[in-house]
C-alpha cells in the first residue's frame, strides 16, 4: 500500500453525553466531509446519540471501544456484539492495550471477540503493540507477530478482509512520546507482511493499517506519509476540535 484511509479517535472514558455530542458535531462542522473515513470511539452510553449524528455526514462512523465475548447471558454490565450491531455501531475497537492491562484481555480472548464481532456485521479494529521493555530488547517484531498470529490468523480470507489493525506501542500511548515515523513503518511493513504470508498480497495490500500513540497535529503527517501508515487511532488530541481536525486533515 498505500494511501491513507482512516482516522479513528479513541475518547476512553471521557465526555458525558452532552460533551460527547457537541464535540462530534463541532469536529464535524470544522473538518466538512473528511479526506478518508473518519471514526469516533465513544463511551457505551454514547453509541447511539453519535450514530444519530453521523449518519447524517458522509465519511463518519462510530466505534465501540470493547464488546464482551458471549452472545447473551448473565454478565453484568456487558454489551454483546448484536446488541452493538443492532444500535447501528460501525465498528468495535478490540484489544486495546489498557483493556489488556487493566481487565487481563489477551489475544485468545481478542481472537473470540473478532469472530463474535465479525458475525454480527461488526468491523473490529484490532489494537496490538509491544510494551517497552520488549522494545528495549528487540523482541517488539517477536511479541506483535505473536499477538497478530493468536488473534488474527485462524480468520478466514473473508472476514480478515473486514479487519482494520492498529499498531500502538504501549510506550507511546497516552505519554506524550511517538514512535519515530521509521519505527511505525517499520512494524507497519512487517504486521502487513505477516498478514501477506497467511491471506496473500491482495488481502495485506487492503489491509488498514493505523498507528496509534501520541499522534498529534505537528506529527500525524510525517507518520501519515510513511508507505504503510494508512492513518491513526488517536487517544487524547481526538478529544478537541483543535487538535482533531487538523489529524484528519493531514495529508
Ligand atoms: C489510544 O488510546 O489508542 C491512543 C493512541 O492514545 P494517545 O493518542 O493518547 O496516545
């Protein structure tokens, strides 16, 4: 590839629902109909509220920021993949590094997820990257391919089609420092290789790739210019217009 495809924005749990909906309609009016597709990841409560909205505007869509595994049932607090589906969310971001951290999801479980979300006409963003320490001694190609081989590779050619991939350093995310523009590449053109050795070329060739980890007005372009950058997932500069409009603008 490539060319650039998408900007998603990740906005955790921040925004109440009138925070929420006044920031997806004044992104909106301040960035017009984007140059590729432009993703919101809401708050569960939001879903349906930002959905009204973009649907309305050509190039926006709505995320989920996690989905649970079952398909009905006695869990609590959870929202299933049909229930997702039916409210009219696009897509469902999975495996995010602080649902890793913080509610001990791992690839085996992501991998349940995709299939889940897959089914139920849902488009999963696959959120995978090393951490640190595993930077720090090499291991960062060893421990992605891992986790892209466990959650991605018992998919058949026609669901991976419907896959996007995030590639987010956890060291990079939420503390201010990116992964240089080399480093993105780097891991983008091994993940999309990866992806070309299990479903062939066509399919990595299609494959969205996103970087994710303090992507920010003065460096989503130079990460955005690299061949296989298809765009970003974005955490805390997708939670302003200021900051936002700019990323999906960048070229
Ligand atoms: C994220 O949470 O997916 C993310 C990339 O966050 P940030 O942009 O704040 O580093």
């Amino acid at each position: 590839m490539t060319s650039r495809t998408m900007v998603a924005g990740n906005w955790k749990m921040n925004t109440t629902p009138t925070q929420g909906k006044a920031l997806a309609e004044d992104i909106i009016a301040a960035a017009g109909t984007p140059p590729t597709k432009v993703v919101f990841g809401v708050p569960a409560i939001q879903l349906m509220s930002i959905k009204e909205i973009t649907a309305q505007h050509e190039g926006y869509f709505v995320a989920a920021q996690n989905m649970h595994h079952k398909d009905n049932g006695a869990y609590t607090g959870e929202l299933s993949a049909a229930m997702l589906a039916d409210a009219g969310v696009d897509y469902v971001i999975l495996g995010h590094s602080e649902r890793r951290e913080y509610f001990g999801e791992n690839d085996s479980l992501v991998n349940i997820k995709i299939n889940k979300a897959l089914n139920a006409g849902l488009l999963p963003i696959y959120c995978c990257g090393e951490k640190l320490d595993i930077r720090e001694a090499g291991n960062h190609e060893m421990i992605v391919g891992k986790q892209i081989e466990q959650a991605l590779f018992s998919l058949d050619p026609a669901q991976m089609e419907k896959v996007v991939i995030a590639y987010e350093p956890v060291w990079a995310i939420g503390t201010g420092v990116t992964a240089s523009p080399e480093q993105a590449q780097e891991m983008h053109s091994f993940i999309r290789q990866m992806v070309a050795n299990q479903f062939g070329d066509t399919i990595a060739n299609s494959t969205t790739i996103l970087y994710g980890g303090s992507v920010k007005p003065d460096n989503a372009e130079e990460l955005f210019g690299m061949e296989d950058v298809d765009g970003g997932l974005v955490g805390g500069a997708s939670l302003s217009v200021e900051n936002f409009v700019p990323i999906i603008k960048a070229r």
